[in-house]
C-alpha cells in the first residue's frame, strides 16, 4: 500500500502526476530499488519505478513505514533512461 501526504501530493502534482497514476504504479510490474542519492538512511528509502495503466514511466521515492507492507510517497518524476532500463530488466 502507498501513503502520501498533502506536501507529497503536491510534489507529485508538481510534475504532472495524479495520486491515480501514483497508486497504479504497484499493481503494474514494477522495479523497488535502493535509493542511490547519498544522505538517506540505509534501507529507508527505495525507489519505486513502473508504469501506469496508460504506459507512462515513472518513479517514486518512497519511504519504510512501521508497517512493513506500506509504504509513505516521499516525491516522484518521470522515469530516466536508466531507470525504464531497470524496469525492463526485471
């Protein structure tokens, strides 16, 4: 399960991406990889890669929670090169 907060969703929306596209991400195939940026907790922090029902990559930070089967939607863009190349690997 996803969880965002107002700061989150307007993150999000910021770069043009609903709560709806954000939510589908886990339910597609999808890649969690460790969060490479220096600065975040080990293990924290993951990156979220998938697509949407209408095909568009994205990625998210996301964030542990005490509950190890939600996570908290830190920000999220459209997917890098090198991230859609992540996904297809999987």
């Amino acid at each position: 399960m996803l969880l965002a907060t107002d700061v989150a969703l307007d993150k999000l929306a910021a770069r043009g991406i609903s709560a709806d596209e954000a939510q589908q991400l886990l339910r597609n195939a999808h890649a969690v990889v460790s969060n490479p940026r220096a600065g975040s907790e080990r293990g924290a922090r993951r990156l979220l890669i998938a697509r949407t029902d209408g095909g568009r990559a994205l990625t998210l930070v996301i964030e542990s929670t005490v509950d190890p089967t939600t996570w908290l939607i830190v920000t999220g863009w459209n997917s890098t090169a090198v991230e859609r190349n992540l996904l297809t690997r999987r």
